[in-house]
C-alpha cells in the first residue's frame, strides 16, 4: 500500500453525484481529512438525496458547492477556478448518469460544468445497479474515460441497495483512500524516461484482398497498448502506431492509426527519430499481390487465384537503419513451438537488441486474452523467463527494464 502519510497537504475536490453510496463519502472525508488532506466538496441535486450539505460541510470544514448559477459563487470562486485548485479531483459515487456526461463532454450542472473544465487528474469510483453497469453504453463511457486517462477504482461485487448480488458497489472508503494515495506515490515517483521518444507498434496489421475482404491475423493489440501507456507512465513521449483494435488509446500517447504493413512501416519511419522503439504489433507476413477492385464473386468455377506478395519487414528495417537508428529496439516474436529457439533466432535474423518471445499456440489464450507468458531474450545474454502475467504487469515491467538497458545509459 502507498505511503498514507504522503497525503498531508495535498487537496481533493469531492464531487458527490446520486445513489445510495454517497453515505460512505462522509467516511471517505473524515479519513482524509485525517491525514491532513484539504477537501472540497460538490454535492449534486442527486446526491443531496443521500446526504446533506451541512453533513458534507461538517466534515470537509469547507463550504459545499452545489449550483452553477450561484452568483456569490461565481464571484468568490467560480467554477474554473473550483476545478483547478485541487491536486485532484476524486468522483465518488460515479453515477452512470454523470460517467455518461463525462463521456459526452455535458455541462449542465456544476459538477459536469467543473469536470469538463479541470486540468487535474480525475479518478471516478463507480457505483450503480449491476444492469446498469454492465450495460454497453456504460461500458462504452467507461473505455471512452480511461482513454482519456481518467482512473477507475472499482466498483465491487456484492449485495446491493436494490437487493440484487453482483459488481456496482462502490468502492470502500479504506480502498479509495488508498487509490489516492497510490496516485500520489506514483506521481511523486522518478520518470526515468523523461525526455525520451518511444516508438510502439501495436495490434494486426489488415491487408485487403477485394474492397470486403482482407488477410488478418487474431492480435488485440492489447498488449502493444499496455506497453506504451507503461512507457508513457515512466516519462516517455510516446507515439503508439496501431493497426485496427478496438483497444482504447493510451492516456498520454499519440496515436497514429493505420491498416497496412506498408501504411504501418511509414507511420514508423515518419515518427523517427526514437529513442526506443518496441515493435508488439503482428504485422502480416503477405499481402495480396494485386487488389482486385471490385468484391470477388463465385460464380461456380475454381476460386480464384491470389498471388502473395511479402510485405515489408518494419522490426528489420528499424534495426538496420544506417542513420538514426532507435538505441534500443525491441521485437516480439510470437510463436507456437520452439519458442525461446525461434525467438533467439528472430533476434539475430532481424538484427534487433531485444526479442520478446510469447506463446501463442492454441490454448494459451494469449492472442486477444487478458494475460501473457514470455521471455525477454537479450543479445549475449540467457533467456529471462516470467510467469504468466497480465498484459499490464508485462508492459510494466518491460519498461521498467527498457528505463536501465545500457543501450540507453542506464
């Protein structure tokens, strides 16, 4: 758990929107104020519900903001000035009327008015019935956030208000607590790769054989995206170039979307130069020669013929750029036997520093799942196996190695 000590002096905007959670708010305030933490608080019509303002007020020992068209407000206070003096501003309950606002960009209330304007980090602790949680839309709201870097604690499953069992309960108290004071120690945290420019390659690679059709392989690009949020978090300047996923785009990164290797290769090389570039995506060896322009019908003959062509070798052609090669280039090599031989030997074909080599084979779950075994194999150096891991910790400690690989001074 993160230093809770680390809180003093630091200051939240509360913002307390509708349902039944809005009471454990109150335990949220004491425990943060506590810890020498200045709390501010919005309190929406729907959470005012739940719990009163002189409540909400006697805690935080602050006034409670509550309308937009207040004028002594907006003469004191504002709501630009509101949604910028915290270090940052904390959602809980996150109803999933306010998570669909915040998606959307809406401004019709104080709360939605003041989140759309903040130039703070948010954090939303979700809490709502399971349906409504588990809805598209809601799920939608949520990936659309996350893209845009706004950090989710929960909710948790469980008996809820409305006498149904499963996920929407918000958070306790004791673990949004330690979720902001995880912020902290992770904001606070050296960025060893501050200054740096990261190139990432992520997701399949779609070549098309008729105006419908395309060659494809089952990459999610999952992992490619994790990668390059995990090099943003230590400092990086990070251009991720992805093929078509449905992976939302990592908070802090520039996203350059393409279909083809071709497309993809020079997205790469219009990016350089790079420090760093880590090559996840799993570009199709082979594309369709010639393109028939027209969709291909069967017409009762013999199918039709499809002469390949090979596509250009993006992780090899970063490698052996004769000027301004990235210091550190990084490949995957995703297999289905002989994994640490085929992958040492991609390694030394491709001419690149590191191979990252993953099973893939039928079972494993690896392409499009949420977790990955691999081993990280260095030039000269013995493999270094790692458990199966999920494709977050992966990325995490990929780049925690890249921060002190020698090829960039560490």
């Amino acid at each position: 758990m993160a230093d809770l000590g680390a809180l003093a002096g630091k200051r939240i905007l509360l913002v307390i929107s509708g349902g039944i959670a809005a009471y454990k708010c109150l335990e949220l305030i004491r425990r943060l104020k506590e810890r020498g933490v200045a709390v501010r608080c919005i309190l929406t019509r729907g959470g005012a519900q739940f719990v009163t303002p002189l409540a909400v007020a006697a805690l935080s020992e602050e006034k409670v903001y509550q309308e937009l068209w207040s004028l002594t407000d907006e003469a004191e206070m504002g709501h630009i000035r509101l949604s910028r003096e915290a270090d940052l501003v904390v959602v809980a309950p996150a109803s999933a009327d306010l998570l669909a606002k915040m998606a959307a960009g809406l401004a019709d209330d104080l709360a939605s008015t003041t989140l759309l304007a903040t130039d703070k980090p948010v954090m939303v602790a979700p809490a709502m019935n399971l349906m409504m949680w588990q809805h598209p839309a809601t799920q939608a709201n949520m990936a659309t956030l996350r893209s845009r870097g706004v950090r989710q604690i929960g909710p948790n499953s469980g008996d809820m208000a409305c006498g149904e069992v499963g996920s929407g309960r918000m958070s306790e108290p004791h673990e949004i607590l330690a979720a902001i004071a995880a912020f902290f120690a992770e904001a606070a945290a050296p960025r060893p790769l501050a200054g740096r420019h990261a190139l990432v390659t992520s997701g399949p690679t779609h070549e098309p054989i008729d105006p419908v059709r395309y060659i494809a392989n089952r990459s999610s690009g999952k992992q490619g995206h994790a990668i390059a949020a995990a090099l943003a978090a230590l400092g990086a300047r990070v251009t991720l170039v992805s093929g078509p996923t449905r992976e939302p785009d990592p908070p802090g990164c520039t996203v350059v979307r393409v279909e083809t290797a071709r497309e993809m290769l020079a997205a790469c090389e219009a990016a350089l130069p790079a420090e760093i570039a880590v090559c996840a995506a799993a570009v199709a060896d082979w594309r369709v020669d010639l393109e028939a322009p027209q969709k291909l019908k069967k017409d009762g003959g013999a199918p039709p013929s499809l002469r390949l062509a090979e596509n250009p070798d993006i992780l090899a052609t970063l490698s052996r750029r004769a000027a301004g090669r990235p210091a550190l280039v990084v490949g995957f090599a995703a297999e289905t036997e002989q994994v640490v031989g085929h992958a040492r030997a991609k390694l030394e074909r491709k001419g690149c520093d590191w191979i990252v080599a993953n099973d893939v084979s039928p079972g494993t779950g690896t392409f499009g799942g949420a977790t990955n075994a691999v081993h990280l194999i260095r030039r000269d150096e013995d493999p270094e196996a790692w458990p199966r891991l999920g494709k977050d910790e992966v990325a995490r400690r990929l780049a925690a190695a890249i921060a002190v690989a020698p090829q960039l001074g560490g």
